[in-house]
C-alpha cells in the first residue's frame, strides 16, 4: 500500500523547479505560496508591477476557479500556477492560445514522465476540448486529471495573457492523480514489479536471469519537476507553440 501521494507534493519545490527550466525568459520569475484565493487574482492584481513572463505557484487555493467561473478544487499535491505572457499574435488568432497551452501540458507532461522515468509506457493522457486534461486509457471510463483556464486582454498592441493552470499530480482525490497513472502503468507493464515509495522510488522487475533491474518511478519533486516543463513550453506561444506530436484530443463525455 502505498503512503498518501499528497503528503509527499503538497509544497512547491522552487529550486528542483529552477533545476528542470531551461527557457531563457519564461518562468525565471517565480512567486510561491502555500495558500492564495486563486494564482490567476494573483497574479490579474500585480502583473503591471511584475517582470514580463512572471510565474506564481500555490500549495493550496481556497477559491479556484475553472472554465464558466466554475469552483476548481486545490488540494495539496496539486500543481496550481498562472503565468504571465504578452502575446502578438493576430486577434483571430487568440481563440486558439487555450489550445496550444494544452498541448503544452500534454508535452510538459510526457518530458516531465520521460526525465524521471525513462522508457515508461504510454499513460493515455488526453485532451477534453477546449481546455480539460483527461486520463483516458482505451476501454475506461475517462477521468479528469487538470485543466487550463485563460484570460487575455488587448493593450499596446498586443495580447497580455493569463495562463492558468491546474494539474492533479500527487493526490488521488476526487478523481485520479498522475502518480497513481504512473504507478499503475509501471506495474501494468512490469507485471513482478515491487513499486517502492520515497525519495528513490522506482519499480524493480524480475528479467527472468535472477537480476533485478530498476525503473525509476515519479520523485517527490514531481509538482516542481511538471511545472518546470510546462511552463517552459509556454516561451514558444508567439512562434507556432509546442509539439503536438505524441498528443492527442480525447472527447470523453
């Protein structure tokens, strides 16, 4: 069995998060709470006195919002953040920033997975259109693992842009978590495997010689690791955005 997922996420590494950023700009100003209203008041409150491409990151909100004003519920162990961007791109153009930010969690998701889990098997993560990331494994009922929430408003000539975004990493409550996808897929694909918890956590298969190789499973930096490589794919908005490839749009219902 394992121990509770959140109580080894719930606070927000800055400096595993600075560690896995490589963009030149995007992210480098990073503000961390344990608990704020919402990242994207936060941030909608003190953009014009902060520097370009600023990022906030909470351990806890108490009034999240999602799509339509609807609550977002923020426990601990939940990647929780809203990044600023100045966008300059054609207005008939902006509808489409929400999509590309979600192929941007997708990808931040997969180069997260494949640092810290090399050769781990595919975890069906996909997008509900326009802005919900689903676990969505063939023959299961989908399940909601996060989703994006932007807000943009015109001035100078240019779009400012709120991205926000939220991520169940380490908590299986309400719905799943992407520990627990990882967890199961390592053992789905190693059907011996021990899964082992803590700071080396990683699975351990039998290869049929006696010997004992090991996968390296999720660390407890995980919510710093994600956030890390999504919002560096947020830098190339303005030039065509992240690769979709490897992605894909599930419509569950």
């Amino acid at each position: 069995q394992h121990e509770d997922l959140a109580q080894k996420v719930s606070s927000f590494d800055g400096h595993v998060y600075m560690t896995h950023l490589s963009s030149s700009l995007m992210g480098k100003t990073l503000l961390t709470v344990e608990e704020t209203g919402s990242t994207q008041d936060f941030m909608r409150a003190h953009q014009a006195v902060l520097p370009p491409c600023s990022v906030i990151t909470a351990a806890r909100q108490v009034a999240g919002k999602g799509r339509g004003g609807n609550q977002w519920t923020s426990p601990a162990g939940c990647l929780m953040f809203t990044a600023a961007r100045q966008l300059t791109v054609p207005g008939a153009q902006a509808p489409f920033i929400n999509y590309v930010v979600c192929l941007g969690v997708l990808q931040g998701i997969q180069d997260a997975v494949a640092h810290v889990c090399p050769g781990a098997p595919p975890l069906h993560i996909r997008i509900k259109w326009p802005n919900d990331i689903y676990h969505a494994p063939p023959g299961r009922v989908p399940l909601k693992l996060g989703g994006a929430l932007i807000n943009t408003t015109w001035s100078s000539g240019r779009f400012n842009a709120l991205v926000g975004v939220g991520l169940n990493v380490g908590n299986q409550q309400p719905t799943t978590c992407l520990q627990a996808i990882l967890d199961q897929a390592l053992e789905s694909h190693h059907p011996q495997a021990t899964v082992t918890d803590g700071p080396s956590a990683g699975v351990n298969t039998s290869d049929g010689d006696g010997q004992q190789p090991e996968v390296a499973a999720a660390p407890q930096d995980a919510v710093a690791a994600v956030g890390a490589e999504i919002v560096e794919l947020l830098q190339g908005l303005n030039t065509g955005g992240p690769s979709s490839t490897g992605s894909g749009a599930a419509p569950p219902s």
